[in-house]
C-alpha cells in the first residue's frame, strides 16, 4: 500500500470497529497517531477516494473502514493489480 499513514489508519479504522453508525473522528485519529486533524483530513482524502474509508459527514461524523470485500478490490486497484 502507499504510505506509511494510510496503513496505520486502515488498521485503526479496523481495530476500533468504525462503521457508519460509529466512525471516528480526524481528531481522535489525530490524537491516536500524534499528527494534526488537519493533516488527517487530507491524507484520508486519498483514501475517500479509492473507497477504502467512508465518510459520515455533518454533527458526529467521522470516518469509518468500508466493507472488507470492497476494501480488498479497491486495495488491489490502489496497488495497480
């Protein structure tokens, strides 16, 4: 996979159990991973993106880990497989 903070957040998204209903935030991520929220919020762009992390927006959102088998083909399209 890319980069280094990409992976510790799948794995932290995965570990905390985040879902829809239950994501976690670029500050609690930010506090966990010594990095800024700002930071956060910009390098999960990328991962937005290649839908391996959701996003709930508005009051109480946060990000959350998408389904395994959709994170395993987009894993596998990020990587050019």
């Amino acid at each position: 996979m890319g980069n280094y903070l990409h992976e510790e957040v799948l794995r932290l998204l995965v570990q905390y159990n985040t879902s829809y209903a239950r994501p976690m935030n670029s500050h609690e991520i930010g506090e966990i991973l010594r990095v800024t929220p700002s930071y956060i919020r910009s390098q999960l762009s990328q991962l937005v993106k290649k839908q391996l992390v959701g996003v709930r927006r508005g009051n109480g959102g946060g990000y959350y880990g998408m389904q395994e088998e959709r994170r395993q083909n987009a894993d596998n399209e990020y990587e050019g497989k």
